[in-house]
C-alpha cells in the first residue's frame, strides 16, 4: 500500500477481530502496517524487532486501491512486531514481571 509520503505499508488481517468503543461500533479485522523507525522497512524485514504504526482503514474503497489519503485511514497505536512467538511472550513476560 501507499500514501503521497511512502510506499512500504503493509496490510494485515487479524484473527480473533477486535472491538473498540473509541473507534466505533464494528469489529476491526483488517489493519496497515508501517515502520516508525528509519531507516527499517517491512519489505524485507532485516532486524528484529520491528517498531510499527498501527493504523486502521476508514474508508473501505482503499483496499482495492491499495492507495490512501491521511483521512482514510486512523493511527491507532504504536506496536511491535517479533519475528517468533516465542520472541513476543519473552517481552511480555518481562513487562509483567516489571508491573
């Protein structure tokens, strides 16, 4: 996917969806992906882990597209993406440990 900015967004579908009062009523299942941090890339991930923006689509015609303004789309979170599970429970763990 890209913007008028860059060309490197990822698209990702995610099982279970998940629900979110601030952001409306339907469940949210699809997601863009893009790395907060220069100078990674998603396209090929080199190191890991990889810092990202999650950002939700707004506006459904882009998913054909696959081009978007700023104003369909809505920056939700910022995240990070473990190559492994393993990888990711590891840093859970260690954030539940510091709580």
């Amino acid at each position: 996917m890209r913007d008028s900015l860059r060309d490197d967004y990822m698209l990702v579908r995610i099982e279970p969806p998940f629900g979110d009062e601030r952001i409306g009523p339907e469940d949210v299942d699809t997601l863009i992906l893009s790395t907060r941090l220069m100078p990674h890339s998603l396209y090929p991930i080199t190191s890991w882990p990889v810092h990202v923006y999650v950002t939700r689509v707004v506006e459904p015609a882009i998913l054909k597209a696959l081009e978007f303004k700023k104003e369909e789309v809505q920056l939700l979170a910022w995240g990070t993406i473990f190559e492994t599970l393993k990888d990711a429970e590891e840093v859970a763990k260690r954030f539940r440990r510091a709580s």
